[in-house]
C-alpha cells in the first residue's frame, strides 16, 4: 500500500516509512509498538546513545585497519569521530567504553590480526543496497565489509561489533534477521558454493582493568586486560536459508499488515487497533524507552502533535548514510 495514504494530522509522512532493513524488522518482531514510537513518529531520547555512537566509531577505526592504515590512523579517526558527541568530561561516566580503552584496544586488536591481509582481500568496506525477498518485497541493507580468503576462494562477510561481555553473546545470533538477510545477500552476488556465511568480529569492553597500568610499568603483578576478542563464524547453507526467507517475508507482511490497520485508525478511536504492544519486551536491553507511553496512551495518536519532554523527533534513514557502493540485488 501507500504509505502517504497513513499519514494523520498529528502524524505526518516520512519517507523512511518506505524502507526496511533488519534492524527495523527486528524491532518491529521484537515489539511493533516501539516500531511505531521510533520509527513511524520517529521519537528518540535527546540524551545520545553512549553504545550507537561508541559502536559507529568503532566501526570507523576496524574499516581502516581492514583497509590497511595504522593503529595510529584508526584511533584517529575513531576519536575525531566520537568527539564530536561526547567531550572528554564525560569519559568517566561511560567505562569501559572510553577512548582511553579505545586505543589501547585497537592497538591490542592490531597484534592481534596482524596477518589478516595476508589471509584474506578485502573486497568491499561500508556496502549497501537493497535485495529482494519476493517480488514485490525487498530488504535494505548495510554490510561493514565483504571479504575472500586468499587460500580457498570463499567468500565471507566481516561484521564489527562491540560489547561490555562475552558471556553467551554467540547465543543471539544463529538464527538472527541480521545474519539471514547478509548471507542472503552474499549468495545473491556470489556462487553460492564459493560463500561461507558471516563472521562476526566481536570487541569486548569489559571492566577487568585493574592493575593494567602496573603491568604496562612492569611491576609482576596479576591482571585481567580489559578487552576480550571473539570472532564467530556464522554460516547457513542454501535449505536454512529457505526458513529464513519464509521467516522474513512473513515478518515483512505483518508489517505491511499493521500499516493496512494504522490507515484505518483515527485520533478519535478509544485505542490504537494496530501495532499492539508486546509487554514480554518492556525489559530488553536497558528496558524500553516508551515503556511510560504504552501504560499512559490507549492511543497514542491523541499525543503525538509534538514529542513529550526528553525526546526528539528524528527519523533514521539507513540509506542516507555514506556507502563505498550500492547494490540493488
């Protein structure tokens, strides 16, 4: 349907209405009124995100390592990048994940997976585009790098991430929308026998600190550096990912469903008839932003004019953010 048939006086169209990726169809399955809060009226907190921003530089300085630039080069460009959010005075708010940690990790990263280049070319950094999932439905994407292993040929995505714990961080992922929809775009580009999946290339920042700056002096002591390294191969052969595409064109046509449903509701209805909430997701994370919303607004179309107090009308747009290339798949 048209999204511009949705649009309410106090709710008015976004373009980025139109676009899906795997973030926005895992929220949406994870809860579709916090779908609807964040991205249909685009309400977010005005405090930024210390873990997004954190995260997108991060993702700045693994980009130049893969691209072969120096320790030094990425810190750079991840504090130049970070800085531009969240000035030195708030470094002690937000350990472990502080610049301080920042460089001395990448420089740990660094040693690391010094031979990396030597075991795999880097073909693509920062791609996106869009790929197909049934002929009329389509998945918007964003991948941090496609790779090949110079001795077999295959053919993998290395995906960045950061965390505060290792501790059973692998268990999300198997059977992830993110995972399905970037295997599925690397056998839509390449022969499906030469690709072997995602891998996950997991920082993490935790808070095993002390006596760090005693042992870089030298002193013989014990210490747990702060910082755990994890990479996580995750592959699905061609039959997984037929659940998946079943899986995720499903998810895709509830979504369309519940635009069908909000077209329909009004600020004079009792409630909102479209996009209920799921209250096992209250408690995700750091729990929900518009938990307060939920339990106050039968509809919240009745108070949305303008955003409450401590929030920001901001509508992401993943395919306005920079890309070395675009696919259309």
């Amino acid at each position: 349907m048209n999204r511009t048939d949705c649009a309410k006086p106090t709710v008015k169209y976004e373009p980025t209405w139109e676009i899906t990726d795997g973030s926005k169809l895992t929220n949406f399955i994870t809860c579709p009124r916090q779908y609807f809060f964040e991205y249909i009226l685009g309400w977010r907190p005005e405090t930024p995100s210390n873990h997004l921003i954190f995260g997108t530089s991060w993702h700045l300085a693994m980009e130049a390592l893969l691209l072969g630039k120096s320790p030094t080069e990425a810190y750079q460009l991840f504090l130049t990048d970070y800085r531009k959010t969240f000035g030195p005075e708030t470094d002690e708010l937000y350990k472990p994940k502080t610049p301080e940690n920042a460089e001395l990790v990448i420089f740990a990263y660094a040693a690391k997976y010094r031979d990396d280049l030597s075991n795999f070319k880097v073909l693509y950094t920062e791609i996106a585009g869009t790929v197909a999932i049934a002929e009329d439905r389509n998945l918007h994407f964003r991948m941090d790098s496609i790779c090949q292993d110079l001795k077999t040929g295959r053919i993998f995505s290395l995906e960045h991430k950061t965390g505060s714990r290792s501790y059973n961080w692998e268990y999300q992922w198997p059977l992830s929308m993110q995972v399905g929809t970037y295997t599925h775009v690397l056998y839509c580009m390449y022969d499906p026998e030469i690709v072997s999946g995602v891998k996950f290339n997991a920082s993490f920042f935790t808070k095993g600190v002390r006596n760090w700056a005693a042992f870089h002096a030298g002193d013989n002591v014990k210490y747990k550096p702060p910082f755990e390294f994890m990479r996580l191969p995750m592959y699905r052969t061609q039959p997984q990912m037929q659940q998946w595409l079943w899986n995720a064109t499903f998810w895709v046509d509830q979504l369309e469903w519940q635009w069908q449903l909000f077209a329909e509701c009004d600020e004079s209805d009792a409630l909102m008839a479209c996009f209920p909430q799921n209250p096992t997701a209250c408690s995700k994370y750091f729990g929900c932003d518009y938990r307060d919303f939920c339990s106050a607004w039968r509809n919240p179309l009745q108070h949305c004019a303008e955003p409450p107090l401590g929030f920001k009308i901001e509508h992401w747009n993943p395919a306005a953010e920079e890309a070395t290339e675009v696919f259309t798949l």
